[in-house]
C-alpha cells in the first residue's frame, strides 16, 4: 500500500466525507467542467495579455452567462526552476497571482498545466520531484484546476518499472513507451502503469493537501484504460484518447472513439474527449455541430479551444446553444452511449433528468443521409414529445419512428419527453 493512499485514507476518515473507493472530490465538477484552453488555437503563442482579453471576451460574449467557468492556461506558460525549487513563469507571465485575481475578478475559474515528469512535452520543467511545492504554489496563485499531462513521466515508468535502462532513455515517447514495454516481460507493464498511478495520487494528495478546492484533469491519452482508475486518484475528468486537432477526422475519432465507455463517467469523474474545435475555422458548421453535439451526449467536459475574442456569429450560435449546453450539464449526470448503428450511420441517446431522453442522429458519410431513429431502440416506449435543439422548435408527437435527413458529418440532435407532460 503506498504512503499517499494512507494519507488519503487518514484524511477521509477525518473529513468523513469520501467514499471507499472513489477519492476525487465530487462537488468540484458535479456536471462536466465548462470553460476555455489556451492550447487548440493559440498553442504555445500565449501571454497574460491574450489570457485577459480571453476572459474579457469569455464574459461579453455571453459564454460565462452560459455556464463556461475556466480559464485554462496550457502548456507555454512555464519559465525556469530555480536553485531553491521553484518553478517560475516565463517573462509573458509576469505576475501569475494578479493573473489569477484578474480571472477572478470576472466571476471566473482559472486553470494550469503541468505533468508528473521532469518536463513538459514541450521540454519545459514539470512537476517531478517538485509535486507538493508546486500545488503549493498554485494554491498560492488561485489555481481552481490543473491539467496533469504525462509526457515525459514515461521515462520514469520505464526505469521504475525494471525495463532495460538503456531503453528506458528512448521511453518518453508513446511509441517509444510501446516499443520498450512490448519486449519486456511480463509483469513490467503492470508495474509501470502502477508507477503512473501512484504519480497521478501523489499530485492528487498534494492538491488536497492544499486545502484549496482544485480541479485534477488528468491527460495520460487514455492509456492503461484510465477510466477504470482515474477516479480512485482523485481524477475529476481524464482524457480517453490522443490529442484532437481541427479535422472531422480526428472529433470523431475522440468522439465516437468512447463508445462503450459511458458507465464510467458520472458527478465528479468525466471522461474528456479533449478540448472541442468549434470555431477553429476547419471544421463545416455542420461539423462543428457535430463537435458540440457530441461532447453533450457524451456529458464531456465543454473546453471551448478557439479564439473568444474574434467569433463568427455562426461559431457564438454553436458554443452558445442553451438548450445543447442543458444537455451537456444535466443534473442527473448519466453520460450517454451508441445505442446502435447502420455503418456510418450511427444513433446515440443519453438519459436526462425527469425522464426525458437526448437523441443523436449522426451521418458519418460526405453526403446528406437520411437516419432513422427507432424508439424501441433507444428503450423509449410509447410516443414521445421531441424537439430539434439546433433548429430551436418542436417537431411533435413521435410514434415508433421519425427519419431525418441529415447533413453531411453532420447531426440531429433531439430531446424526447414523455408526449402530454
Ligand atoms: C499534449 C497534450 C495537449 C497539450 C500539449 C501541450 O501532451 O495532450 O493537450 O496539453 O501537450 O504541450
């Protein structure tokens, strides 16, 4: 047993307040956590001055109102560690705490980043070795949420886990990682993983530790079937795949990709297919709908990933559906599922409060499509009431089936109600 999870223990039995098996903090994301990143637009090009006018922008644009909270700086903001230890900001970040009071100020969350490794992926130093000091620090700034990004923490699951040392100095890779772990025993891929979530509990008890109310999303890409642990380490949303970029391809990659993984997710835990593209300028509208639609079905974490500041009316419409978003944060908390599928044709459903229930229409092909949604199918019985949440109107009284054509790469996204409520 290590040291970490008695202290958790301890601490629960204090607080008599966690449950036995799932030690993250529930009241910190009883819905999946809304807000906005620096990384899928702005990557490394970021400053204080950009994150302020993000955040202004976050407020006029009317997406606070909506429910977005966080203000997530990503990988960039790191400078060096000094002789003492402490990990300071880079020169565009002159004064993280006014940063963070400036956040505040705007009735607003502010959010981080860092790893359990020496270093970051973009080789700027990590939390390795440095864990309680840095969540320390963070507490000291008013940091509500931090991103914990494996990256180089490999190499050390790699050593730790007995691989062959002159391998492990290839491992901070994923595919370097899969390569080395592939010719070794068995057993040393057990250990290794075990090494990772150990590194995950030990950031966990240290942001505890802090007394201040931190958000932990891990970022391990999925790998070692997070979900099944996640919770047990204090994750409040962990990334189920790789790194999304602003293509069709890879939203659905990460969207459709959870398929299965729906029981896993739940108030306090989500799983997060990554922050979403809408409005990154790559994507059709109808895919961008797509993104959105999703991420709600799927109760994802609503990381908005573009540039707040400068929105096309059509990209405001698409992050500032109310109806998509009441999906998204539905009090009950279930996330929902496929229910089934024609080929690229695929319908998914999720339960919502007071029985009602939320229906997707895919269509994965290049062309307009019509898909058939089959009550029986998604477990509805009777006629239902529904409403077009991107069309904005009700549509009547469903018996047994309704088809709709729908748009390329693109969706139609119902709520049904019992009909006569
Ligand atoms: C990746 C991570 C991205 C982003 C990036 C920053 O590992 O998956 O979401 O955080 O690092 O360098």
């Amino acid at each position: 047993m290590n040291r970490s999870w008695i202290g958790g223990a301890v601490l629960c039995l204090a607080l008599a307040a966690c449950g036995s098996t799932n030690a993250q903090q529930k009241d910190l994301a009883p819905t999946p956590p809304m807000g906005w990143s620096t990384w899928n637009h702005f990557h490394h090009d970021i400053s204080d001055a950009m994150v302020r006018a993000q955040a202004d922008a976050m407020v006029a644009s009317g997406m606070r109102d909506a429910g977005y909270t966080y203000i997530h700086i990503d990988g960039g903001w790191e400078g060096e560690r000094d002789a003492s230890g402490v990990l300071h900001p880079n020169q565009n970040f002159p004064d993280m705490k006014a940063l963070g009071d400036y956040i505040h100020s705007k009735g607003l969350k502010f959010g981080l980043y860092t790893g359990p490794g020496p270093r970051t992926c973009a080789g700027a130093p990590a939390s390795y070795g440095h864990e309680a000091q840095d969540a320390k620090m963070f507490a000291s700034w008013g940091v509500d949420y931090l991103k914990y990004d494996l990256c180089t923490f490999r190499e050390v699951m790699a050593q730790q886990s007995g691989a062959k040392i002159e391998d492990a100095a290839n491992s901070g890779s994923a595919a370097g990682y899969a390569k080395i772990m592939a010719q070794e025993p068995e057993g040393v891929v057990e250990k290794g993983n075990a090494v990772m979530e150990d590194a995950y509990e030990k950031m966990h008890q240290a942001l505890l530790d802090t007394g201040r109310p931190i958000v932990f999303s891990m970022c391990q890409y999925g790998e070692a079937k997070v979900w099944e642990w996640g919770p047990r380490v204090g994750g409040n949303m962990w990334r189920t795949s790789g790194d999304i970029s602003d293509t069709y391809a890879s939203i659905s990659a990460n969207g459709f990709g959870e398929a299965g993984l729906a029981p896993f997710a739940g108030p306090g835990h989500w799983n997060d297919p990554d922050f979403l593209e809408v409005g990154n300028g790559k994507l059709t509208p109808d895919e961008s709908r797509t993104n959105f639609s999703l991420w709600a079905i799927l109760a994802a974490p609503l990381m908005a990933g573009n540039d707040l500041a400068n929105m096309t009316p059509e990209t405001r419409s698409i992050l500032l559906n109310k109806e998509v978003i009441a999906v998204d944060q539905d009090a009950l908390g279930k996330a929902g599922d496929r229910a089934y599928q024609t080929g690229p044709l695929e319908v998914w459903s999720r339960h919502l409060s007071g029985g009602d229930l939320a229906v997707g229409l895919f269509n994965r092909t290049r062309i307009p499509t019509e898909v058939t949604l089959r009550l029986s199918a998604v477990g509805w019985s009777g006629p239902a009431a529904a409403r077009d949440l991107w069309a904005h109107r009700d549509i009547g009284e469903i018996h047994n089936e309704y088809t709709a054509m729908v748009p390329a790469h693109g969706v139609v996204l119902l709520r049904l109600s019992q009909s006569g409520k």
